[in-house]
C-alpha cells in the first residue's frame, strides 16, 4: 500500500521517514485562500481541517486519473498557530514579519493547530475518509535580540508555519509543549495512526 | 568554539544538528552502574545529573590532556524513564525485556528524566561549570498487539531508555507530552541553553 503525503513540507516528510514510513509526496494545488474565504466565519481547527481535506482531494482526483488500480492511503496536511491575543498565523514569508510576531510572542503560549484528513484508495476509488485536528500548547522562550537576529538571518522562521520550528533551530527557543511534538512540526503521529484506523489500515503494515 | 558532546548517542546527534550545531562526538568510559551504586539513595533526578556530569568530567580530562589550547564546551547527558509504578527504567536490551514494559506502559503516563551537564574549558581548564534536569511528562498510547510486534520486529526500543522514541517509530504510540521534546529525544534545547549562558556562551555563537 503507498503512503501519499498531499504535502511538500519537508519537516513532514522527515517526520514520516523517521518514524519508518516513506510517503510518494504529491503538492496539491489548492487556492488556500480562495477556500477560506469560501467558509462562513469557521473556527481555526474547521479551517485546518477543512484545508488538510481540501488538498488530500485534490491528490485523489489525480490519483484516480493517473492509476486506477492503485491501492493507497492519501494524507493531507494544513497547520496554523494560534497565538495568545487570539490571531491566527500562517508562515511569515519576510524577516520583518517574523521578527514582529517573535517580539510580541516571546514568552508567551500559543496553540499549534493541525488538521489532517485520510483518504483510502483502492481500484481507483476514495473507498473511506477519516479527518480530524490536534491542539497543542507551545511555550515560547525568549531569545535574546542577539539570537533573535541570528534566528532571522538563518531563514528558517520565514517559511513555517507560525515563524518557528520545533525540530530545527527554533527548538533553542521553545521551553516545552503541551500534547503532540509530531503534531507541532506538522503531521502528527499519533493522530495519523487514529485516522489510519478508522479506513482500516494498520500504521505497522506501512513500515 | 568547539561543541564536544560526551555521548553516543545518535537521536542527540541529530537533535544538535538540526538545531544548528555539529558537535564534535566523544563517548566517556564512565561505569555507570559503579557511579550509581556510589550514591546513597539518589533520587531519579540528581542521579541522571550525577551521570550526566561524570560522563562530561570524564571527558573533559581526555581534552586537558590532549589539546590545552583548546576553547570548547563539553555537554554530558544522561536520561531515564520513571514508570507510573514508580521504577526507574534505563535501555530493556531485549525483545522480551521491552514487550514487558510496554504491556505494563500502554495507556499509562511516565516522566522522561534527562540530566545534562556543561563545562566550558579554555586554555586546558575548566573555567565554568553548570548542570541542572528536565522532567517531562510522557502519555503512551495503546498499540495493539499486532503493532507492538511490528515495533519490537523493528529493534529500536531496545536500545533507548524507557523502550521507546518520540523521533522515531515510536512515535506513532506516544499520544502526547508536556515538556520540552528534545530532552525525551535526549537533549534539551532549551535547558541546554541555559545552561550555556550560565557559562556565558550565546547559543547562537555555536551556529
């Protein structure tokens, strides 16, 4: 059975192939904004949620175009952080927009939020779904301004979601966590293996 | 400035490479069990800290003697697993030692202990100690028997305290923490900064 990662993080992909799993990785071309702007006021999970099903769909309609016969199960991904004056971010894209959200969230806690959605495929059919999301609190230390510019200038807050990293060098800069480590850097394990369930699929018969 | 760090093990290698830093590995001969025996009734936390700095002392001896010009931390580690029944839990070794303690873990929460300690040489000396522990609170999932073959097949949790990894297979049956990740992984990034500028050393300068 192959596993499809409807993502083209790389911090997901890593997470998978740790944890003895490697994805066929598949970039959906979803209009996130488009399909946010399409829900009535939806809560941060909905949104999560609603966007990680959005691009495991998508994948399945190539899916079942490119290979009738196949037999897989397509996972979707979508993370936001939801900071403590209750605003929610995506990944920053500028230096100047990761150093503002540092300044205001050092030493403060926010919620990490990721939806993800299963798809089974089989004879070129999605032939069950599974979706849900995790919370997860995140303790944000404080870097100094000297390891806050030289945060900023390795590049690596400016592409991720809520303008840190668990698992790389914001690591230094994140004192602890409440729930899913997984979950924070962006396909949770845990949840994955509950929705894998759900479509029947033991996460031992991926290894 | 050269990041020695006194442990073999490959999880905190990889923590402190992706958080920027390539250390330089030296393994100590530190007899642990003779170390641990030589404490009168230790509790769980001094002891990964007693271990943690002897496996760091041990090798800033070596350094003395072979470079005395040398401008270096040494970080020394140490971690354990406290069980819900109140036992301390270093690697199983075993298939079978491991299958015991996850039928005994499975649904339980455990307290993952990592000691660490940080010696700052200069000139062949050491001019700055500084050691201290983090607890983490670690929620097993439920696998069913069928994975938990699958995951000892695999031969990972025979070699990790407590049985299991966050950063690995294991990571599909720990449903949550609280706490700081890389010190269950094996090496806390942000405990290990503090300890670093308490040897005024910016963890940025180590990037």
């Amino acid at each position: 059975m192959r596993f499809v990662l409807a993502s083209q993080s790389p911090a997901r992909l890593a997470v998978l192939r740790a944890a003895g799993v490697e994805p066929v990785v598949r970039v959906s071309g979803v209009d996130e904004d488009a399909l946010a702007a399409s829900l009535t006021d939806p809560a941060p999970e909905e949104l999560v949620t609603a966007l990680a099903t959005a691009k495991a769909e998508a994948i399945a309609n190539d899916e079942i175009a490119n290979d009738e016969d196949d037999d897989a199960v397509i996972v979707g991904c979508d993370s936001m952080l939801l900071t403590a004056d209750g605003e929610v971010h995506g990944k920053p894209g500028t230096v100047e927009v990761a150093r503002e959200r540092w300044k205001k969230m050092a030493g403060t806690t926010g919620t990490l939020l990721t939806g993800h959605a299963v798809l089974r495929m089989h004879g070129g059919k999605v032939v069950a779904r599974a979706a849900g999301h995790e919370a997860t609190l995140v303790r944000f230390g404080r870097p100094t301004d000297e390891e806050l510019e030289a945060y900023l200038a390795t590049g690596e807050p400016l592409h991720v979601a809520g303008a840190f990293t668990l698992d790389g060098q914001g690591g230094w800069f994140v004192d602890g966590i409440d729930g899913d480590p997984s979950s924070v850097i962006g396909i949770s394990l845990p949840l994955t293996r509950k929705l894998l369930r759900q479509v029947d699929v033991a996460v031992s018969d991926l290894w």
